[in-house]
C-alpha cells in the first residue's frame, strides 16, 4: 500500500478530492492510504505562528522551518521509512506524466503545501528530494498542485483503474498525444464514425489510431516528436 501524507495549513481542502472518484476507490481497495496534517499543530511559537518576516526585509511573510522539520520527522517517525518529499513551488521542476510514473513506483510520500510568499531556504536545502510545480503561473498555495500530482499518481498504481491498459495509452504516457475516441451511436445527427473502427480489422483499428495520435501530435504539440524516437513507418506516415 502507497502512503500519501499532506502537510497544509488547510487540511479541509483534502476532504472531497480523497473522498471522491478514484481516488476513494483506491483507498477504498488498500491500494493507497491518505492522511493531511497541519502543521500548524507542530508550532512551538505559543501563538501557533508558522511564518516571520524575512530577514533582509522585502514583501510578505515566509513560512518558518521548526514547523515544518518537526512535522516532517514525526511522520518519518510514524511510518519508519525514507520517503519523498515533494515540495510544491513555481521554482520547481515542471510536472510531467514521466514523474507521475516515477512517483508511482514509491512507497511513501510526503507533499509540503506552502503559503504566504516562500519557505525558508533551509527547509529545501535539508528535508526536500523534489522541488515541483506543475505549471508556470503562481497559486494561493501548493494545495491544489498536491491535488493534481496525487491524482495522476494514484490512478497509475496497478489495480486502481478498471482497465489495465488505461494508464499505459492515455496522452503523454506513450510520448505522443492519444488518438481520438468514438462511441454510439455511429451516426450521430449527421456526424459519422470513421469506417475504420467499424470494421472489426484490428490491425487496421491499430494502425489508424497510431495515424491519428501522430497527426494530432504534430498539429497540436509538435514540440513533443522533437523528444519521441520515431520508428520508419512513423516517420513515412508523418510525411503522407
């Protein structure tokens, strides 16, 4: 079982996103276990303060490291193991789904969400192994970036989606954008369902969805095929 812990000043944030989808589901199954922590419980400051004024002067306030290392041991402590820690910052390292199967592969997780203008430079420099942001614009707070990271993680441990093989074809896995979807009916006032797929020749099923994920790649994300090795018949469609 995958341990995801949450350290956040808003730990209600949590309650529907876990309780929710598939991600209930998993916990639901003992494929993941969630547990949010404030760690404003672990302020010595006797008015449970977790952020001061930087030193040095300038704008808001940066969240203090007590706090912060004290909640990190405890749940070291409690789950005697060598985690994660995933800090979430826009000075991160852009979030991509080769670091959600990375992640996957863990057997414990520790997201640190901040708020007000920063963290103490110590708290990256000794607790953190990954600085993230999964985009580049700036958030209140490293909530609901925990939220996405989580989610495209729990869905890719084994037994979580109903499908086995969802995971593996879904857009980025592969390196490529997926290919499109059809259901019924065929003929939908008008709008037709390409022959191809209801012909029952899975070969040529495949080949027209290897097409269409490399045509749809190319006219939306042609940066992608920059990093993706091409095989010869990829590369003689692209040019058809």
């Amino acid at each position: 079982m995958m341990k995801i812990d949450v350290l956040t000043l808003f730990p209600e944030m949590f309650s529907g996103v876990f309780g929710s989808s598939i991600l209930k589901k998993a916990a639901e199954k003992e494929l993941v276990s969630y547990h949010v922590e404030n760690f404003r419980d672990f302020s010595e400051n006797k008015h449970k303060a977790v952020d001061d004024y930087p030193y040095g002067g300038g704008a808001g306030m940066v969240l203090k490291p007590q706090p912060i290392f004290d909640a990190v041991a405890h749940l070291q402590e409690k789950n005697d193991s060598n985690p994660r820690i995933i800090l979430l910052c826009p000075q991160g390292e852009q979030y991509n789904q080769q670091k959600a199967e990375e992640l996957s592969q863990e057997d414990h997780l520790i997201f640190i969400c901040g708020h007000y203008e920063g963290y103490d430079e110590r708290i990256r420099e000794h607790i953190v192994t990954d600085e993230i942001s999964i985009g580049d614009y700036v958030l209140t707070g490293g909530e609901l970036g925990a939220m996405v990271i989580i989610d495209s993680i729990v869905r890719l441990i084994p037994g979580v989606l109903g499908n086995e093989a969802s995971p593996i074809l879904d857009s980025f896995s592969s390196g490529l954008l997926e290919h499109p979807h059809y259901t019924r009916p065929a003929d939908f006032r008008g709008m037709k369902v390409p022959d191809v797929l209801l012909s029952g020749n899975h070969s040529k099923i495949d080949e027209w969805r290897q097409q269409e994920s490399l045509k749809r790649t190319k006219n939306r994300r042609p940066d992608l095929l920059d990093k993706h090795p091409l095989s010869e018949k990829q590369k003689k469609w692209l040019n058809e």
